[in-house]
C-alpha cells in the first residue's frame, strides 16, 4: 500500500518503454567475470553457470538518479545499458562495432591475475581509439592489440570525458586485493574509482555495501555527463587531439579544469 | 693432461649454452605463452624451460660436430647425458607432474596422499601405453634391454615422427591455401557493411525487448497507465494471485529475447569472418602479400612434388640412402665438371642446413605453441597445456634429429647413428612418408570442404 501511494506521488518520474538511457561498456580480458558482474548487477542473484560471451550479451536495469541528494522527489528513472563485450583474442578486430557512442566504461580485472590488470590499458585505449571506426568510415587503418600498449595517454582519457570504474573479481580467491586496490597506477591516470567484489555472492551488491555505492555513485556521474553537464567535447576533436604537441596539452588541461570548476 | 683439460672447458661451454637456453625457454613462456595470466605455478615454468634447454642442446651438438670444434671425449659424454636427460624429463618427469595437476583438480580427492598415488597411478598407465607402441612395427631396435635409452628413444622417435608428418602434410596443404590470392573469396566493402548493420539492428532490438522485460518485472517503474487490470489496487491483485498477463507476458518475451541473442551471436560470428577475410585481402595487395603470394605458388609445386615423391617412396617400398647434398655436389663434378672441393662444401652447406631447418623448427614450433595456446587455454587448464606442449616439443626435436640424419653427408651420419645406437633408420623414414600422405591427404579434404559450403545464414521471423 505505502508503494502504491509513493508511486502516485512521482507519477510524473516514472519511466516509459522509451525512457532515457546511457550506454555503459564493460570491458577486460577473457574469463575475468564481465558477464557474472553484469548479471549480478541486473539480476540480483550471482549467475549460476556463466559461459564465455561471444560478441556482446546486453542487459538492461534501471537506476534512480537523485538530481538532490536531499530531496526524495528529485528521484528520475533511468535505464542502463550494460555492453559486456567478449573479451576472446579471436574478436578483437571485430569489437569496435560495439564502442559507438558509449557514455561510460566499466574496467573488469581478475584479482588473481596481475595481468589481466596491466591489460586495463590497451582496453582503454582500444576503446577510445576505436570509438569513431564505425561502418562507412573511410580510409580507417585497423589497428593491432600490440598498438595498444605503447604509450597510453592519459589526455585522450581526460579530452573524451568518459567517466570509468575499475573493479577488480574473485575477490575470495585472491590474497593481495587491498594492496591492489592501492596501487593501481591506471586509476590514479584516470581518475576512477576502484572496488573489489566478489562475483558468487550477492553481498557485496547489496543497496548499503560499500562497493554498491560507489557503483551508484558511478552511474550518477554518466548520467549528469550526458544529459546535465556542459563542458562534455564533441567526440570528433578526441582523436584529432592526438597529433596535437604536448606543449600545449598542460595549458589545454588547465583551462579545461578551470571550465569545469566555473560551470558547475 | 691436455685432454682432460680440453674436455673440462668444451663442458663448461657447453653448460653456459645450455643455461642461455634454459633463460630463453623462461622469458618466452612468461612474456608469449602466459602473457594474459598470471604465473603461479613456477615448476611448470622450469619444466618448459628445461625441456627446451635440453632439445637445444641436442641440435647445438650435431652443429658442433659438423663444425668439428669440439673434442670428441666431450662430444661423447654430453651426447649421452643430454639423450638420458631428456629421456628422463620426457617420460618420467613430465608424464607424472601432469597426472599430479591433473589429480589435484578432480573435486573430490583433496587429501595429499590419495593424490599422489593417483599420479603414480596415471604415469603407469602412461608408461604401459608407451611400451606398446613397439607393437606394429617389427624388431624396431633389435635386443636391447627393456629399460635402455635406445628402446626409450626409439619410441619416443615413432611418436615425435607421427607429430611432425602429420604436422608436415597439414602444413604443407595449408600454406599455399592460406597465402595464394587464387583462394581467397572477393568480398565487397557493401555486404560486410550489410552484416555489421544487421548487426547492430539485432542488438537494438533485444536492448527494447530487455527494457520491456525490466518494466513487467518490476511493475513499480511503470507510468500507471500501463498498469495491468481495470483498478490500480484491483490490477495488483489480480497480479499476485493469477501470476496473469504479466509473467505470461515476460515467459513470452524471455523465448523472443533468447532468439534474439542466439541471431546476435551468429552474425557476429559470421562478421569476424568478412573481416578477417578482408584482412586477407587488404594484406595480399601489400608488398609482403605479394611475396607471401609467389612463394606460397613455388611451395605448392614444391608440396605436389613431394607428394608425388612419397606416394612413389611408399608404393614401390624404397627409401633414397644418398642424401640430397652429396648427390647434388657429385652431379656438379661429374657432369658438369665443376671443380669443387668436396669435403669443404660438404661441410659448409651440411652445417647451412642444419642450422636452417634447427631455426626455422624451433621457431615455427614456439608461434604454433603461443597461437594454439592463446586459443585454447583457459585459466584453469592452462598449466596442464603447458606440460603437454612441453612434452610435444621434446618429442618433436628428438624426431627432427632422426629425421636429419638423412639429410647429412655419411662423415656425419656415422655421429648420430651412433649416439643413437642401432635403431632402424629407414623405419621411421617410411613411417613419416606414410603419416604425411595421409594427413595431407585429410587436410585436403577439410579444406576442401570448408572452402565449398559457405556459412548457413540463420533464418529468424
């Protein structure tokens, strides 16, 4: 009953079939829990048999966004949209039919596995490389996995405005989960967010855990990056961004900041 | 007091060479092979490495040899310790640790113990398996001891042959397949465009569905004008009490979603392939596609003649006892009458050879090793991978030896024939030629197939 008249309160904020949405990529290396995490997250109940992905597996859940932390009528409904990609060598060059128009990037790394961490950095680039190659491109030159690695910069990152998360899995088969979390160079370059979960069990995603908050409070950041925020580029000047000299980048990150702290 | 002292420094030069091997072996199973997963398992990184170590050491041997550097007492004592070792690593070290990784993974026996005497377990059956492959071919190595090096190393020589002519025929099929322009099938810029855009259709349209499935399911998001029944507290209800239209609604929107991912995944599937085939193609019109292109031509004359060449080895039961170099030189100073000095050239074009097929052996084995392994490994099975493709390559370089043996001038024969005491040579030439005709033969015939069906497009209303 208490529902039933909450509802009728915020009849307006409800949400339509045709509702807004933002896309979010989840993206690391093969067999690290992309597809547990996702369904964990949509589902609520740990994915009792997971199969390795081919191509993408979507899912969809819809998220409260509080405009005001303080006033419970500010609630709007939005849908996410969760893009876990397949993380298999064989489809690499094939992925970025997936990457169009994302506004927000999950990182995925296996805690037990050092690597599947170090790799973070070729996906991100990979991303935001891949991002503009869509069919009917002219003239785009596919890059090799092995580009990736060499020198990721940060100020793509920062110029596309694509907010991220790292969280790293099998938090219960791992040792060394805090130090990680700790030292992850990679966040600290992108500003993002670290957490450590345990895919198997749904504690961890529980409304008062600390990891789901953060997670929340990630979601909130893509949504005010895409429908209430001003300074977001258009996405064309990331890539030509790249040739730019690296004189000019620290006074463009500068004035960049200082846009931000005035429009906000 | 010379001699001893020769033989101490040819040993230690020896071992210094083995250890650069072995930290060849280690970097490259740390940075290729297991570059995607975390080493965790250090014994299986050593035995890669010491298997690899011993396999170079063999081929160093026989290029020592024919450079004749090496002091023939050395020569000797390192033949022998480096055969034992890598007989011992290869049926005894390497067999039990794989039965013991693979008894720790079996779920319901955690205790040590009952581990450990399954691995024993598992390494006899190993053992009796390989003491019966003698069975089909007669008197392989004469009236040894059941137990000598020679019986070891003779089957572990049928083993690694059957590798190499299968590996020999596939490869020998495969290769002019891949690089010869002739095969690869146009495909135009439109229909790959076509694909990627159903693609994306097909992941729109299960993105409204899945939207659709979160609303009935979670009917509080919904604007109350979609609410089920005629009342709001009356449609409630009725929602709990008769499981209604709403859970018939998701039953049937869950089989439609369902479809609908099984189509997404087969056209993405069919969309890896126009890529890579365009890969093939944009790769054949660049300069290294080209060359690619003419020498998969000259090798594919190259496989027919060999082909033909074995078929002829098999059905008239002859096996060539001159090899391919002092035939050559004599041809030269017979009948042309070029003067040439034999025993130079002999020596200069043996080892040239050797070392040619050592290089492009070991390195063709480790690329197969890092492709087949990326694609078949996953974390859990990725250590045992390990230890068999270490067993492989070690069977592999034995039998490339056997093998080389042919190849060679007499002078040099006579060093392996007699390291490897007295086996029948010509049995395992035979045995290659049949197991490379067949397999290439197969080979043929798969690709043959799989060239002429194209890909079944799936049918979705």
């Amino acid at each position: 009953m208490a529902s039933l008249l909450d509802s009728s309160i915020h009849a307006h904020t409800l949400i339509p079939e045709s509702g807004r949405s933002v896309k979010i990529l989840v993206v690391g290396d093969s067999e690290v829990g992309k597809t547990s995490l996702v369904h964990l997250l949509c589902h609520k109940v740990p994915l009792s048999r997971p199969l390795y992905t081919t191509g993408c597996s979507l899912e969809v859940k819809v998220h409260e966004h509080f405009s005001d932390k303080t006033d419970v009528s500010s609630r709007e409904l939005f849908y996410l949209e969760f893009w876990d990609i397949g993380g298999s060598i064989a489809y690499e060059k094939s992925r970025y039919l997936f990457y169009d128009s994302a506004d927000g990037i999950v990182l995925v790394h296996d805690l037990t596995n050092r690597n599947s961490h170090d790799n973070l950095r070729k996906w991100l680039k990979g991303v935001l490389t891949d991002r503009n190659k869509v069919q009917g491109k002219k003239g785009h030159k596919y890059t090799n996995s092995d580009d990736y690695g060499k020198g990721f910069d940060a100020e793509i990152y920062t110029n596309s405005a694509m907010p991220a998360i790292i969280i790293g899995t099998k938090k219960d088969l791992s040792r060394s989960s805090n130090e990680l979390i700790s030292h992850s160079s990679l966040a600290t370059d992108i500003n993002a967010q670290v957490i450590a979960v345990n895919c198997r069990k749904a504690s961890d995603f529980t409304p008062g855990a600390p990891e789901m908050q953060c997670l929340n409070a990630f979601f909130d950041k893509v949504i005010c990056q895409k429908y209430y925020s001003q300074t977001s580029l258009p996405r064309e000047e990331e890539i030509s961004d790249l040739g730019s000299s690296r004189r000019g980048s620290w006074l463009r990150q500068f004035t960049q900041s200082l846009n931000s702290s005035f429009s906000t | 007091m010379d001699d001893i002292g020769q033989l101490v420094t040819d040993c230690l030069c020896i071992f210094a060479s083995q250890v650069v091997f072995f930290a060849i072996g280690w970097v490259f199973f740390m940075k290729q092979l297991f570059a995607n997963y975390e080493v965790h398992n250090g014994i299986v990184q050593a035995l890669f490495s010491i298997t690899f170590s011993l396999s170079c050491t063999l081929f160093e041997l026989i290029i020592l040899d024919i450079l004749s550097y090496v002091h023939y007492l050395s020569k000797e004592v390192y033949w022998t310790v480096s055969l034992t070792g890598i007989t011992i690593v290869l049926i005894v070290i390497l067999p039990m640790y794989f039965a013991y990784l693979l008894a720790t993974m079996i779920p319901f026996i955690s205790k040590p113990k009952h581990q450990r005497i399954i691995s024993v377990i598992g390494w006899l059956t190993f053992m009796y398996i390989f003491w019966k492959l003698d069975q089909p071919f007669t008197n392989l190595s004469g009236d040894g001891f059941l137990l000598s090096l020679e019986q070891c190393i003779s089957r572990i020589g049928i083993l690694g042959v059957t590798l190499i002519g299968a590996l020999s025929g596939f490869g020998a099929v495969n290769a002019p397949y891949t690089y010869m322009s002739y095969f690869i099938k146009p495909i135009d810029e439109k229909s790959i465009e076509a694909m990627e855009n159903k693609l994306l259709e097909t992941e729109k349209h299960i993105l409204v569905k899945k939207k659709k499935l979160v609303l009935l399911d979670n009917e509080s998001y919904q604007p109350i004008a979609n609410r089920s029944g005629t009342g709001q507290v009356f449609g409630r209800l009725m929602g709990y009490f008769s499981g209604g239209w709403g859970s018939q609604d998701s039953r049937q929107l869950t089989t439609e979603i369902k479809s609908l991912e099984e189509l997404a995944r087969q056209l993405f599937l069919e969309t890896v392939e126009l890529h890579s085939i365009r890969e093939r193609m944009e790769f054949s019109k660049t300069l290294k596609g080209k060359y690619f292109n003419a020498v998969g031509y000259i090798f594919s004359a190259y496989c027919c003649y060999k082909l033909i060449m074995t078929t002829i080895n098999i059905l008239l039961q002859r096996v060539g006892k001159k090899d391919p170099i002092s035939r050559t030189l004599e041809i030269m100073v017979i009948y042309l009458k070029i003067n040439v000095d034999v025993t130079f050239w002999n020596q200069f074009i043996s080892f040239l050879m050797v070392g040619v097929i050592v290089i492009t052996s070991i390195r063709g084995l480790l690329l197969t090793f890092s492709k087949l392994f990326s694609n078949v490994s996953s974390t859990r099975s990725s250590n045992l991978i390990v230890l068999f493709l270490a067993e492989i390559m070690g069977m592999y370089f034995v039998s490339t030896i056997l093998l080389m043996r042919m190849n060679l001038p007499l002078k040099y024969r006579k060093s392996i024939t007699s390291v490897f005491g007295d086996l029948q040579f010509d049995i395992y030439h035979k045995w290659f030629d049949l197991i490379f005709l067949i397999s290439a033969l197969i080979s043929m015939g798969c690709l043959y197939l799989a060239h002429k069906t194209p890909v079944e497009k799936p049918q979705y209303n």
